[in-house]
C-alpha cells in the first residue's frame, strides 16, 4: 500500500476508533476522556500537515505541482455480470485537493477540541459531546478521501446526521430540538436532488468513480441526450444531472433557497457553530463543486472552457444571490452568532460564485482562508459569550479593555472577512471578484450579458456590506461604553484553552495567503524555472496546486479496473483526459488582465466604505441619529424578518405539511381506524362464540364424561356395602337374570 | 275333579318340595342376622338340592349316579358346616359379635 494512503487512512479512521470507544467508554475515563477525540484528531492533523508540506516539497511539473494523486479501492459489493455487473468500490483517493481539505478540516477540528475543553467545562453529557465531535470529523475526513461518489453520499449523510446530533445538543431547550430538526429536513431536500443526480450518473456513465464520471463527459457518453421537462421544454440530460446534483452542495452549504436551516444552528454549543460554519460542514458542498467541477462544467471543460455551462451560471447566480441576501441579513441581527451566521452564507454565496464564474480554485482557496477566520471569530464570539452569558450585542460593549486576547484575534479575523489588504480574506475574495468581472467581460457581447454581470454586482455589493456588518459588531460588542454595567464588571478574559486556538487561527488569517504565499510563490518559481516549467506556474501559490489541469490530470483516469487489477487505458481514450488550450482560454486570459485592476481598486474601496460607514453608523457621529426607527424603518423590517423567506416557508411549506399531515391524521383516524376496528369487533365476537363453542361443546363433552364417571362411581359404590348378605343377593339376583336372559335366548 | 295329582306322587311334587326348601334356604340367608341361622339357610340349600339328586336319580333313567351325588352333597355339608362354625368362631373372637349386617369389614 502506498505511504500516502496509509498516512490517509490513519487519518481518517482514527476518529471512528475514538468516536467509538469514547461513546461506549469514555464517561470511565480521567475528564471523561475528551483527551481521546482530541489526541485523535491532533495525531491527523500532524500526519496531514506532515502530507501538506509534502505536497508543497514537490517540483512543479507542466501540469502544476503537488502530489501525485493516488487512489486505492477495496472491493465492497460485486454483483452480476456483463453490462448488468454491479461493482461498488470503498476507495481512498488522495491528491492536492484533498489534502488542502485534510489540512482545513484536522486543523479546525483539533482546535475546536482543545477550546471545546473550556467552553464546555462542566457541562452535562460532556462526553458525549467529544464522542460527536469525532464523528463529525470522521465524517467530513471520509468525505474528502472517498474515490466515488456513493461514498460521498453516504458520508454526506453521516455528516448530516453528526450536525443534527450537534446542533440538538442542549436537548433539553426545545429550540435546540427544532434547529436541528429544521437541519436535517432543510439538508434532506438537497439531498434528495443530489442523490437524483448520482443516479443518473451512475445510469449514463455506469460508474460513480470520480474519473470515470468525467471520462464518460470527456468521451461524449452524454451526448444527445436530452430530458423533455414539458411539451417543448428539454434540457440536455447532463445540465440537468448537474443542477440536481448542486441541490446537495445548495442544502449542505446553505445556498438560497435552502439557507434557513445555517443562522437556527446556532442553537448549538458555540464550538459546534465553529466547526459547522469553517471546516465540516458547510464547506462539503464547495468541496463537492470543486471535486466534481468538470462535470458541471460539461464536455467544454476538456477545451479548456468553463465559461459557458448553464449549470456554472446558475450556480454563480445562486451563489451571488445568497451572498447578497445574507449580508444585508446579517447587518440587521443583534445576536453576535446570527451575525456571524449570515455572514457564513454570505461568504459560501462568494465561493460558489467561485465556482459558477470558472474559478474553482479561488472558491476552494477562499474556503481554506474562510475556515480560519470564520473558526477565529466564532471561537471569539464563544469567549465573549463565556464571558458576558448573552449572544445580544445589546448587553455589549467595550469589552476590549477586559477581553484583549478575545478583541485583538477578532479585530484581525474581522479584517480578513471584510478584505483588508494583505490578509488571507482579501486575496481569496479578490481572486473571485475579479473571475466574476473578467465573466461579466468575456460575456460582454451577449445580449443578456447583464445577466452574466450579475454575480460580479452581486459579490462587490455584498463585499460592501461584509465589511459593514463585520465592523458593525466590533464597535457594539468591543468598543463604547458597556451597555450592561453589571455584565461588564463580571467579564474576563478566557482561559488558554480557549485563547490558544484564537491566537493559532488569527496568525493563520494574517499568513495564510499574504505572508505563506510569497515564501512559497518564490520558492514554486525557482523550482519551475529549474524543471523548466515556469508558464506552468501561476502568480499565486494556491492555484499551482489546486487547478483545472490539476483535477483531470491528477485523477488517475488514465488506468481502469480490469479482472482486479488497475490496468492502463488506451491512448485514444487517455488523450481526451487532457485539457486542450483553445481560444476561450485565451479570450478569457484577456479579459481577466483587463479585470484584474478595477477589481483591486474596486474591492479596497468597497471594504474601506463599509468600515467608515460602519463606524459612522455605530461609533461616529450618525450613532445618536437612530437610522433604522427613522429613513430606513421600513427596510429594516423587512431585514429584522429574514426578507420573510423563513415566514414564507412556514406559511407555505410547512402550513402544507400540517395541512397534509392532518389530512393524513383525519383519514387515518376515521377510515383506517375505523377498518382496523371493525375488524378487531368482527374478530372478538368471533371469538365470543368460538370460545363458546370450545367451553360448552369440547369442554362440556370433557366434563360430562368426567360427571358421568363420576356420578357411576358414587351410584355403584353403594353396592359395595362390605355386607355378606347384599353381596348373596346381588349374585342371586344375576343368576337369575343370566338364567332368563338364557330362557328367552333359548 | 281330579285328585290324581295328590295321589300319584310324581317328579314334580319332589322337585315342588325341593323348590319351596331352597327358597327357604334363600330366604334364610338372606333375612337371617346371626351367623348361624345363615349356615342353616346354606343347610337347606344343600338339601334341596340333594333332594333333586335323588329325585332325577329315581326318576331319571335308572342310573344310580345321583344317589351317590347325594351322599356326597352329605358328606361335603358335613364338612363344610364344621368349616363355617370355625369361621363363625374366628369372627366372634375378632368382632365379639355374629350379626353379620354389622360386620361391613369386606367393604374395606
């Protein structure tokens, strides 16, 4: 077995073994065994990190640099044969990309660990909150190692499940209960997309394989077929496997219109939001357009062109749409975690945009600096909340004085979201930006190229109003006067287990794309130039190791499995696994240089305009002027209620659900009741005379020949007097009756 | 009116006697409480049916074979009433009494 896969599977497993042994045993253990998940999680983040920096020792080849991808699988249902063979396959697949998410998901996990053992000291079931913690990075871990796409399904569901465990942690709050109820079904209805999706996958291209669902795109297995929706409506089968398939992604990261379920599961413990919102969770649906990215993308993908899919358009739609949407929510919540909640859609709304516009690579790199400040302010957050007991900004207020390890790891990671220059936040953000305005560009001759301008509008606006909101809850929750005297005099500043993993994650906000990057562009620079591969080599580290080429090129398409054995495939078959350079490369390389100033300019200004407005709004001058009671009384409504798409659905979704549900319960109650009833009377008079028969007609034949014997018995021993004389004459009066019976015979 | 049924004494009028003794005999046996009167009924019984012996004997084919049963029946009454009083002597050492409707012990 290879070294990478072994180092993978350690990875991944030794989460389950904890989770196991720690929800059977773990109350026994010394401080009910948190150190278990935690020591668990911390050996896979040294072994990832130990693969990390593999992935960035290796030169740089035409293809990019990194890892060389490995898959191994393991035989898991083998059934039929021929055209009808059934063959479905564990397998571990390792390349950049994974290990990128390894990287994210073990390092979020273990520090939420660590700060776990503070935040949730003394808490009931404390043990078994390790117990899910693990599982939930088990199941995160197992979907970005899986090799096909069944397996991500099923580890989809499991992280599914863990959130809705977590989330209904404080079972005793009702609150809690219907958060994560309001999860699970939210993510089910995405799921269901997804799983329609796979299918049709599995049915075209006969194998859930991540290579083989894209050579079967790159080998026009989906060709000409088309889904007729209506009369005159069809789509091509292979946009319409896609858009079904984002319907996962749409409901795991919380994309509109499946978003609701994100800002309830803050109900959970404060760690759990953490991981939710930066490593686990949420980031599964990025991760999934990333991985699958070609077949959203269709067979232009192998031309090089990601810029005409209707499925990668409305992906970039949805995307923008949600990081409007939620970040001019998130300016008009009070609650720091509801705040910080919408600012999370907002965020996998620009990574999806990402995606849509054709820059995967941005939206992973933005996921992988988004984990660490998005953890960082949560895990902040959780400070202030240990400290004060309340979520609302209203009981804030100055705390900078009393929680300065808390204010400066948040001020930094405050920074980073809204994209001040030179932190992680503003590279990943920018990349994608400017992606979306070259789109807008390269579209700029259509006539609806307004509509492809909209992701970019969508994004810079929502780019304005993250960094207002993000500003907005440093000055009500750090800076003026406490708002609540009482609760100000009683905060402190937390413990190192809970300000070690703030101070580690705000470090890594400020390195992870500014400081990391130049040591490592360098470095991939001077290695190319020696392998003489320097065009290969992109202007940003991340890209050289997380690319289109990367994907394809990486995947080990050029082998399939035969009789057991991993064997090569032919030359004509490997030659459409490459991407070839075409004009809407080029075409696009152009528009992009054009977007590229404007954007930087453009983002800068937004970021700075969100912050002054901010502290105009909040701390400046405007702070005695009440806005939102005077010009903006009636946007802010609308704000307070969510744009009244959870009242929509509670008017609509579930009105119908209760509606149906009472339908169901009248009929049930009325009808089959009824049946099951009558049948129950029909069978208890039936068994009324049944009885009755058995007791009089069996029983009483029984009874009777008892009675009988016994009646005899009591009659004839009155024979049996003991008296010579009775005795004579019984035996006389027989001879005589022998006699005449004797006389009448003869 | 004939009268010759009186005179010409026949089979039937020994048989007639032998019929009326064994029912005393019965009856003996039967009303009779003590013992002994009982061994007399049984006395009766065997005479009464010694009385057929010779009566069938005489006029019978002219076999002497039933009297020789007679003298049998005789001798075995003989015997059988000296059995009997033992038995009777037997039980009124054991019960102190002979009455034999007060002796149910054979009911045990």
């Amino acid at each position: 077995m290879d070294t990478t896969i072994l180092i993978s599977s350690i990875i991944l497993f030794l989460p389950l073994v904890a989770f196991i042994v720690q929800i059977h045993i773990g109350r026994f253990f010394k401080r009910e065994g948190d150190w278990l998940p935690t020591s668990a999680v911390g050996i896979g983040l040294l072994l990832s990190l130990y693969l990390f920096a593999t992935m960035l020792g290796t030169h740089p080849t035409e293809h990019g640099a990194g890892l060389k991808p490995v898959m191994q699988e393991w035989e898991w249902i083998r059934a039929g044969s021929g055209l009808g063979l059934l063959d479905i396959r564990f397998g571990i697949y390792v390349d950049n990309l994974t290990v990128v998410m390894l990287v994210v998901v073990t390092l979020v996990s273990f520090l939420v660990h660590v700060y776990s053992m503070g935040y949730m000291h003394g808490e009931e079931r404390y043990n078994r909150f390790f117990a899910y913690l693990g599982l939930f990075t088990f199941s995160m871990l197992g979907l970005v190692l899986s090799s096909n796409l069944l397996f991500v399904y099923i580890f989809w569901e499991l992280v599914g499940v863990c959130s809705y465990l977590l989330i209904g942690f404080y079972i005793h709050k009702d609150s809690a209960a219907a958060a994560a109820k309001k999860a699970f079904i939210t993510n089910r209805v995405g799921d269901l997309g997804f799983l329609i999706g796979i299918l049709i996958t599995v049915g075209v291209a006969g194998s859930t394989m991540f290579s083989d669902v894209f050579a079967s795109v790159a080998t026009g297995m989906w060709d000409n077929k088309t889904i007729h929706l209506t009369s005159g409506l069809s789509v091509s089968l292979l946009t319409f496997a896609g858009l079904l398939m984002f319907m996962g992604p749409m409901g795991k990261s919380a994309q509109f219109p499946l978003h609701v379920w994100l800002p309830d599961a803050m109900e959970g413990p404060t760690p759990v939001s953490a991981l939710i919102h930066a490593a686990t969770m949420v980031a599964a649906g990025v991760y999934l357009v990333g991985r699958m990215f070609p077949f959203f993308t269709g067979p232009g993908f192998f031309q090089g062109n990601f810029f005409d899919s209707p499925v990668l358009l409305s992906i970039a739609l949805i995307g923008g749409f949600t990081a409007i949407m939620a970040a001019t929510i998130a300016v008009a919540q009070t609650d720091i975690k509801k705040v910080l909640a919408y600012s999370t859609v907002s965020q996998l709304g620009f990574m999806m945009i990402g995606c849509g516009v054709g820059t995967f690579a941005f939206a992973l790199f933005h996921l992988f600096t988004h984990a660490f400040f998005k953890a960082c302010l949560f895990l902040g957050a959780g400070s202030v909340i240990h400290a004060i007991h309340s979520q609302e900004m209203c009981d804030m207020g100055g705390l900078r004085k009393k929680m300065p390890v808390t204010y400066w790891t948040f001020l930094i990671s405050t920074c980073a979201i809204a994209g001040v220059p030179f932190l992680s936040g503003f590279y990943s953000k920018e990349g994608i930006l400017t992606q979306a305005l070259a789109y807008a560009f390269y579209h700029g001759h259509s006539p609806q190229w307004f509509v492809y301008a909209l992701p970019f509008i969508f994004g810079i606006c929502a780019a304005a109003f993250t960094a207002f909101y993000m500003f907005r809850i440093i000055w009500l929750t750090f800076h003026g006067h406490p708002r609540d005297e009482h609760k100000y005099e009683h905060a402190h500043e937390s413990h190192f287990a809970m300000a070690m993993p703030l101070v580690v994650l705000s470090f890594l906000a400020i390195v992870s794309a500014g400081i990391l990057p130049g040591i490592l562009t360098g470095k991939a620079k001077s290695d190319a130039h020696e392998a003489k591969a320097a065009h290969a080599v992109s202007e940003f580290w991340f890209v050289n190791y997380i690319s289109p080429a990367a994907l394809v090129e990486s995947m080990p398409a050029g082998y399939e499995w035969v009789g057991g054995k991993l064997q090569p495939r032919t030359a004509k078959e490997q030659n459409f696994l490459k991407i070839q350079e075409s004009k809407a490369v080029a075409e696009m390389h152009h528009c992009h240089t054009q977007a590229h100033l404007p954007t930087l300019l453009a983002s800068i200004f937004v970021a700075s305009l969100g912050i002054f407005l901010s502290w105009l709004c909040f701390l400046g001058p405007w702070h005695s002027k009440n806005l939102v009671r005077g010009p903006l009384k009636a946007y802010h409504k609308v704000l307070v209620n969510l744009y009244y798409i959870d009242w929509f659905y509670l008017k609509t979704v579930v009105a119908l659900t209760y509606l149906a549900s009472k339908i169901c319960g009248w009929f049930d109650h009325t009808v089959v009741d009824f049946l099951v009833n009558m049948w129950g009377w029909i069978t208890v008079r039936t068994s009324d005379v049944a009885g009755k028969v058995d007791y009089y007609g069996v029983d009483g034949t029984v009874r009777m020949t008892g009675a009988v014997t016994l009646k005899l018995g009591q009659k004839s021993v009155k024979i049996q007097t003991g008296r010579v004389q009775d005795y004579i004459a019984l035996s006389l009066m027989l001879v005589v009756l022998v006699l005449f019976v004797f006389m009448l015979l003869v | 009116m004939n009268f010759n049924w009186l005179t010409d004494i026949g089979l039937t009028h020994y048989l007639t006697v032998s019929v009326v003794i064994f029912s005393l005999g019965i009856a003996v046996i039967l009303a009779k409480r003590n013992a002994i009167a009982i061994l007399m009924g049984i006395e009766l019984l065997l005479n009464a049916a010694c009385l057929n012996f010779v009566a069938f004997s005489h006029f019978g084919n002219g076999a002497q074979s039933g009297q020789v049963v007679a003298v049998f029946i005789i001798v075995i009454a003989a015997a059988e009433a000296a059995v009997a009083l033992a038995i009777i002597v037997c039980v009124y050492r054991m019960f102190n009494l002979i009455a034999v409707d007060q002796i149910a012990k054979m009911k045990e």
